[in-house]
C-alpha cells in the first residue's frame, strides 16, 4: 500500500493538536496580492450583475409571462404581487450594496519590510 497521509493529527496529553509544520518565510501562507486584486474584481463584477438582474427582473415581461407559474393561479398571484416584486428588487438593491462596499472598503495588506 503507498504511503498515505495522516487523516488526524497527534494530540498532546490535554488534548490540542501538535503541529511541527511552520512556515519558512513570514508570505509563505500569504496570498499574492495579484490574486486578491483579481478576486475582489470579480466579485465585485458579479454582484454588480446579479444585484441589476434581481433588481430589474421582477418588473419586466418574462417575469409576468412565465410559463412555469402560469400553471399554478395561485403561485403566480403570489409572485405578481407588487410586495414580493419589491422585496425581490430590494435583495437586488442589496446586493448592489455589498458590492459597492467591498469596492470601497477594500485595503491591501501592509508589506512587511525585511531588514
């Protein structure tokens, strides 16, 4: 049999987990700051486009005109309803915001300076 990995760490006598791994270099568990510039990106890209989508969807003609909901009267009298279109709208508003917010907030980690 190869040699396999072990599944569940050696436990001192009270119990907590002993770990020899440590990193070489204070950046080795880091993430690249390209990476978290890219990351941020296209989560901010994506909530931007699913926040409009949310927000414009419920008042447009395939939400009224949807096949799938017109087979149960009782279903789409409910999703036709102005409340549920406004508090879908309002989760789209939402999820501008958190997109927004993150745009703004976001602060790169301070490099550490190596003497």
């Amino acid at each position: 049999m190869s040699h396999q990995p072990n599944l569940f760490p050696s436990s001192s006598e009270n119990g907590s987990a002993v770990s020899d791994e440590k990193p070489d270099t204070p950046e080795a568990g880091r993430i690249p700051i390209w990476l978290r510039r890219l990351e941020i990106f296209f989560f901010v890209v994506l909530r931007i486009y699913v926040g409009v989508v949310v927000l414009v969807l419920p008042w447009t003609p395939p939400w009224t005109s949807n096949h799938l909901i017109q087979y149960f009267p009782q279903v789409s009298a409910f999703l036709m309803s102005g409340v549920v279109r406004g508090m879908i709208s309002g989760l789209g508003l939402l999820d501008l915001w958190i997109a927004v917010r993150e745009a703004i907030h976001y602060r790169e980690p301070h490099r550490l300076k190596s003497s």
